[in-house]
C-alpha cells in the first residue's frame, strides 16, 4: 500500500480518540507523512468516564494496531452478562462479550502511541481557523466532536442534521463496581428513572442517569438544573438527589461527578461527509445515542477507514470518496439502531406495565440488532424463562403460540395481511386469487386475509380490484372460500374497503405505482384535495354520500359473513377513505365530519358500528390504521391512540397496525420493523390485540417482536409472497412439529428441511485438544493484587 501522493500534510482537529486513532494509523500507514493534531484542551483534562466494546470493535481494533490493542486490553475489566434491574427484581442475560476501560486511559494509550510515531499533538491549542488549515494543509481531519465548529463552518456541503431529544440524562461515575452491564429501571411517583450502568476498572463504574422530559420535571429536577453555576461545574444538587432516589443500587457508595449536568442528546448526521479537502470524522459526522455504547467505536472504524483509504486510494479525491462510501451505510445501521433504542426509553412508560422476564426481553431487544434467536444463542435459559412466563414452554418459539381472537382459535401467531392481486377486471375475484389463497392457507399461517375488496364500484382502488356488493360477487367469492376449506381449514378473512380519493388508479406497474386511469370514475374524499398533481380531484363527500358510504360497508359485511369469511378487516388506513376522514392533512372539513378528532372519527365509527350490527358475534372484526402519516402536520401518537380507543369503544376486536400512504408527500424511515412501535403503542394503550406489520421477514424478528409484548400477531406480507409455505418453512428450520404449524396431509413427505449439497461433507477434526466453551455467564471481578492479567 502507498499513501496517495496528495496527503503528505495532515491536519487533525480534535485529540479525542477518533481524531489521536487516525493520526497513528495514518502515520504507520506512512511514516514519511507530518501529521498535526490541534486539541484545545490539556492532556491531563478529564472528559468522561468508562468506555465500552464489543467483541466486533475489539477485533477490528486488534488486527489495524496491535500495539494499541495491547495497551489498552491490558486494563479492560471483560463480562458477558447483561442484569436488567426492574420492579425489585433482577433477570439475567448472559453471552454478550463487552470489555471497557476508562476513557481518559484510552486517550492516554492512544497518546503515547502517537508519540512514539512522532505525530505531533498540540495541546491546549484552539486549531487555527479551518479554512486556513485547510489552505496550508493538504487533508484536514475534522475530528472536533459532537458540537464540531467545522461543521458549522460549511453548512452548504455537510447540510447537518441536529436532531434534540427530549430525553434529559447525566453522565456519572460511582465506586459501587457493578459485576455486568446493568440497566435499572425504577418507578416512582413522578414516572420512570433509568440507569445505564457498568464497570471499567478496578474501582469505578459509569452510571447514566435518564429520565423522560415529563418524569424528570415531576421530579422537581428542572428546578435544580435551573440554578446558576459556572461552566465545568456539576449540578451538585441533582447529583445528590439522584443519589437518594437509587440508593437501593449503589450500596453506599457514591455517586462521583465530573461536569456533570443534565443535556439532553443530539443526534448528528450530515448529508455530506466532506467540503474540497475537510471530512468530518466521529462525532463531528454523526452521533449515535449513549445506550447502543457506540460513540467512541464508530469515532475508532472511521479513523481506521479513513486510514485505510488514504493508503488504498490512487488520490484524496478517490479516499474521500471511499472513506463516506464505506463508513456511511455502517453508521446508518448503527444510527437506526441507536434511534430504536433512544425512542424505546424515551417511551419506557409504555413498558413497565409488563413482568420483570417480558420486559428485560423487551429491553434487549429494544433495538431489534439482537433478536430472539441471537438472545437464546448467547444464553438459552435466559430466553427459556421468558418463553415459560410468555405462558409456554420451551422449546415451542413463540410464533407458534396459539391466539383466541373472539371465538376464533388460531393455531399460530403469523398473518398472511390484504395483498392484492389486481387481477379482476369484471370485479369478480380471480382464479389468481383463488390459488394465491389457497398457497398462503396451506403454507401454515394462523390467518389468511384478501387483499382490499371494494364495497361498491366507486370504491374501487384500481379497475382490476374485485368487490363484495352484488349477488355474483358474493357467490363467487363464497366459491373461493369452500375451494380454500376443501383443502385447508386455515382462518380467512377478507379487508372490506372504499379507496376514496386513491381510487382510478391503474394497477400498479413493476414500481408499484398505480397511475390515474384516463377513464376512471368519480371520487370521494372528505376534502376536494388530490393525491398527487396527476391524480383527479375528488369531490368532497355531501352527508346523503356518507349515508350511503356506511350501508355500502354494512352490507358488504353481510354479504362476507355469508360467503363464509371468518374474520372481516375493515381498511381505515392508507389514505382510503375512512383513513382520509382520519388524517388532519386529508381531512378540510369544517362540518360534524372535519376539525377536531371527534369530528374526523364519526363516519370512521359510523362504519364500524353499522359493520358490528351486522357482522356475527364472535367472529372477528380487525380495522387496519395509518397509525401515522409520516408527514408534518398528520396524525400524531396522541391521536392515534385515541383513535384506537375509538375503534375499540365501538367493537374492534383487533387493531392491524400499520403506517402511511395517506399522503404522497410522507416520509416513512423505512427499515426492519419500523412500524413495530405503533403496534406496541396501541396495545399498551388500549389492551386490544395488536397485528405488527411491516418489514418483518424473518421468524426471529417475528419471535422478537411478540416475546417482547410488542404485538400479538405478527402479518408478514412480502416475505410470504416469496415463499408461501414460509410459516412450514421456519417450522421446519427450527425443528418446530407442533399443533402450530400443520403440514398439509399430502405434503407430510416434504416437511423436514432437505438436505443441501453440505450434507455429506463430514468434517474431519482440527484441534488437537477442544477448546472448551465460553461460559455463558462471565461477571467483571477485578483481579486481586498478584493475580496475572488476562489476555
Ligand atoms: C460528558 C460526556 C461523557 C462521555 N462519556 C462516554 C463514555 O463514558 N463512553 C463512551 O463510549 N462515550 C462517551 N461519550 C461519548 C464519546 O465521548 C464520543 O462518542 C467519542 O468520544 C467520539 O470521539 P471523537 O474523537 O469523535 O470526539 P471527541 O471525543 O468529542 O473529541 C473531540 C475533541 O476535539 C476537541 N476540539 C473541539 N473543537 C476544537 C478546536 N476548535 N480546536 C481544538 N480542539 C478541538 C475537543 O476538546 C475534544 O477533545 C461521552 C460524551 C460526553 C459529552
Ligand atoms: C402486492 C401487495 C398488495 C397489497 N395489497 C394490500 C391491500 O389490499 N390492502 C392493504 O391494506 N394492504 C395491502 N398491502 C400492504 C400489505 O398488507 C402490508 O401492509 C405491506 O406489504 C407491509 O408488509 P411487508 O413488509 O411484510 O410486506 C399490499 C402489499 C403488497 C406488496
């Protein structure tokens, strides 16, 4: 490797460990480079308490300096155990890998490194003004940390995004040295307090104090962070006060401050990671929330990246470009993670309702990196005991759990959600339709429900979807359903829905995208506001319309309940027209039907009562919402609440959580399980049975999602048009044989996983003597004076 010939002079700002790791790798890289760090601060100044890693960074750390990694594995304190301390009880989880060391060691080793390889690090030394860095320098490395000025001095290239959130915590140490990595969650009068604790030496342990905005002013501590003190110094009160409120964890022992005050945590992340010959590097480009412990090992991967590119790259251009390439989607996935779990405790009041074995899963899985199955991986009793207080046994994942909705028993917790086929051009359900349902019924999920069936022709979302308000329509689709039964006596259901003013659209082309039809039909909206600038505009629904809106849906029930359908789920989501009724942004009305929530949930509730008159008891009544809109302006967390309360005032018997498509202008984060938390929102809020769906593809992430009480069924949509018989096949991956996922009698011959070309490939033995396996449970414990360290 060759540096590129254009960076023979670097300028660092910032000697934090993202900017003092660059520097020494930069320079072993290329000894013959004159390497600059400016750090403001003295080397002696304390910034923070204990670091923490995992496994992966350590590796990583290891191979790029083996000098350094010695250094600083030399003073680790290692575990693997995870305690959740939660309503006077303690579980467990171990397996997990974590060594840390105190910070300020860390900048320490890193220091002497940079020493030893003659980079230069000027302290206590302001970095001249970047721009004339810049001009004398040919690589400026702009390593200045979460509040970087020179982020701010190029705003037009990096374009930051500075996200605040309402969450207030105080870092700390204390000399209470915790044994494993400790999260306390403590309820009191004023709300919840939580404690991200663990140890990183002989004698010390971090402990960050958080509380939600709400709980942390009923604490009174507003009030204390108020009084004057000059900058550097710490909240001494509050302190002290948070030490009263945990004392029952620090077992006399103190809390020890270093500036250390309430703030509140800042999400950096920037559009642009570089301006001509200056990168942002750790968090100077992004940040990522303290309870993933991620911060100091991304600044540590970039420095290495960065490094690295230098030297593989033919010109800095190239290097910059390869350093942004690499880092940037390893920091996003970090950054998404990091966001789950910062909105998982800004929101744990929604949790401590659960047991302590419920929600310390939940809280290990709060991010969604670990999973159900990693959990049980790293340590099976752990998860074994979850799995029993879920209510069943071990060895039985709980997918395969089966679920009482109304009198419907269904044999697992997987559904196969509305997806259309948009294959009925005379409104009659398709003999595509026909064979899609008949694929999903007999590939084990516990429910089965048709795509979006109209409940009139003005209902329509495109000219290729059938419908349910004429005799043919309902014997063809009573034919469907006894087609279905001859093979399978899986749960169907069918989602009744009027498409308002998304209807007259083509069927979706190969970007699914449905575009207007030349010759669509009138539509209905609650406001004369079109989708989109192509889309027609609808006309806004007079009463006599609405009237006839809500029989449509009445008697399209009836006529569902008579074809034999088990369960009806009513389409009060995605943009349709009761969704649209619902959404502010969709909603213009100023009569009883528009303005306040009550107003834009009456035809919403009009159906849903007139559909509950008529549709069988015990049979079971699902309504899918847009829990939000994904757009400023929309439906917010309070209202979809309240209209999940609504809905089950009136006789939904289960909610089907989704998000979006109520505007064209939305936004959604897509990623795994991204509309998870508004299921887990609306089954805290309103004890009903919750559907998750979305962008869940795995049966680990389904396990997860419903041991964490996050939902109760799970609809997995794309992953089952992939693969039909998915359900059987995660069955049979898992060794699961149980009543939960049934094989069709004629397929028993195909139910075990086949073997691959791998299956008669023995491997021979490579050791000589085994290695034995890593305890499930290791807990820090210093080592006593003339015990030798460990590696
Ligand atoms: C109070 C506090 C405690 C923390 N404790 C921990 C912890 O225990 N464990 C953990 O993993 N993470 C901790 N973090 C987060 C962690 O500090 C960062 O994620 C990590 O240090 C990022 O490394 P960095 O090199 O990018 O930036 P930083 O470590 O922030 O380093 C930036 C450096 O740039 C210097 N600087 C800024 N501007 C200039 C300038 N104009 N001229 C010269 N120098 C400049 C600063 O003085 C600083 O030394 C803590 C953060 C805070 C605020
Ligand atoms: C081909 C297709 C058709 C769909 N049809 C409907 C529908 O008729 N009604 C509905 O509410 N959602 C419909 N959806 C959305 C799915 O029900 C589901 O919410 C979405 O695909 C997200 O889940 P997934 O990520 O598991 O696929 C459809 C999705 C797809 C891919």
């Amino acid at each position: 490797m060759s540096p590129a010939p254009d960076t023979a002079r670097i300028a660092v700002i910032g000697a934090g460990p993202g900017g003092l790791y660059f520097a020494a790798l930069a320079k072993q890289l290329a000894p013959d480079r004159e390497i600059t760090v400016f750090e403001r601060d003295a080397p002696e100044d304390e910034t923070g308490f204990g670091v923490v890693f995992s496994d992966e960074t350590l590796d990583g750390i290891a191979r790029a300096d083996p000098r350094v990694f010695a250094a600083i594995s030399a003073e680790f304190a290692r575990w693997s155990d995870i305690d959740v301390r939660y309503a006077g009880e303690v579980r467990t989880s171990g397996g997990h890998g974590f060594a840390a060391l105190d910070r300020n060691r860390l900048r320490a080793v890193l220091r002497e490194r940079c020493a030893e390889l003659a980079v230069e690090v000027r302290y206590r030394t302001p970095a001249p003004p970047v721009d004339r860095l810049a001009a004398g320098y040919d690589l400026v490395v702009a390593a200045d940390g979460i509040r970087s000025g020179t982020r701010a001095a190029y705003p037009e290239s990096f374009r930051p995004d500075l996200d605040e959130r309402h969450c207030r915590y105080m870092w700390l140490a204390t000399d209470k040295v915790f044994e494993a990595f400790t999260f306390i969650v403590e309820r009191y009068d004023f709300g919840v307090l939580q404690v991200h604790a663990y140890p990183y030496s002989a004698t010390r342990s971090t402990f960050i104090v958080e509380a939600a905005a709400d709980a942390w002013r009923r604490a009174g501590f507003e009030a204390l962070a108020a009084r004057e003190s000059a900058r550097g110094e710490s909240d001494l009160a509050s302190v002290r006060r948070c030490a009263e409120l945990l004392a029952g964890h620090l077992d006399g022992h103190r809390l020890i401050p270093n500036a250390s005050r309430w703030i509140r945590f800042t999400t950096v992340r920037n559009a642009g990671w570089r301006h001509r010959n200056v990168v942002l590097l750790g968090d100077a480009a992004h940040s990522a929330h303290f309870s993933i412990g991620s911060g100091t090992k991304l600044a540590l991967e970039d420095a290495l990246a960065l490094a690295a590119a230098l030297s593989e790259q033919p010109s800095l251009d190239e290097a910059l470009a390869a350093y942004e390439a690499e880092r940037r989607p390893v920091v996003e996935s970090t950054q998404r993670a990091a966001q789950a779990s910062l909105e998982w405790f800004e929101t744990i009041g929604r949790r401590t309702g659960q047991g302590v074995d419920q929600f310390a899963f939940n809280l290990l899985t709060r991010s969604r990196r670990v999973t159900y199955g990693n959990l049980r991986a790293r340590d099976p009793a752990f998860v074994d005991a979850v799995d029993t207080a879920f209510g069943g046994s071990p060895g039985v994942p709980p997918m395969f759990r089966p679920l009482k909705l109304g009198a419907l028993e269904l044999r697992n917790r997987v559904v196969v959600p509305p997806l259309a086929t948009f294959t009925s051009p005379d409104t009659l359900p398709s003999g595509f339709d026909r064979a899609q349902l008949t694929a999903h019924a007999l590939g084990g999920a516990g429910l089965v429900i048709a795509g979006m069936t109209a409940v009139g022709p003005e209902g329509r979302a495109t000219d290729r979807c059938p419908g349910l308000w004429t005799d043919p329509q309902e014997a063809a689709w009573r034919q469907l359903v006894d087609a279905v039964r001859a093979v399978s006596d899986t749960p169907l259901g069918i989602q009744l829905t009027h498409a308002g003013r998304r209807g007259a659209t083509a069927a979706p082309g190969p970007d699914g995208v449905g575009r207007p039809l030349a010759e669509g039909w009138p539509l209905l909206a609650p406001s004369a506001i079109p989708w989109d600038a192509d889309s027609a505009l609808p006309h806004e629904a007079n009463d006599i319309q609405l009237a006839a809106v809500t029989a449509d849906f009445a008697a399209a029930a009836e006529r569902a309940a008579r074809a034999g359908f088990d369960v009806l789920e009513l389409q009060f989501g995605h943009g349709h027209l009761l969704s649209s009724f619902l959404s502010p942004l969709t909603n213009r009305r100023t009569d009883g039907y528009g303005g306040p929530l009550a107003h834009r949930l009456r035809l919403p509730l009009e159906v849903l009562t007139a559909v509950r008159a008529v549709w069988p008891t015990g049979r079971p009544l699902l309504v899918r919402i847009s829990a939000s809109d994904w757009a400023p302006g929309g439906t917010t967390e309070e209202e979809a609440v309240a209209i999940c309360r609504a809905l089950a005032g009136a006789g939904a018997d289960a909610l089907d959580v989704s998000t979006g498509e109520v505007v064209a202008h939305q936004r959604p984060p897509y990623g795994r399980g991204y509309q998870t938390p508004f299921a887990e929102l609306v089954r805290a809020a309103t004890g009903l049975p919750t559907v998750a769906v979305g962008a869940i593809s795995s049966s680990d992430d389904a396990d997860s999602v419903l041991l964490a009480g996050r939902a109760d069924l799970v609809a997995v949509g794309r992953a089952q048009l992939y693969d039909p018989l998915w359900t059987l096949h995660a069955a049979a991956e898992r060794g699961y044989t149980g009543p939960g996922a049934r094989w069709p009698e004629p397929w028993r011959a195909g139910s075990r996983r086949p073997p691959g070309p791998s299956a008669d490939r023995v491997a021979p033995r490579l050791h000589l003597l085994r290695e034995p396996p890593a305890p499930v449970h290791r807990r820090w414990s210093p080592p006593r004076p003339g015990d030798t360290p460990e590696e």
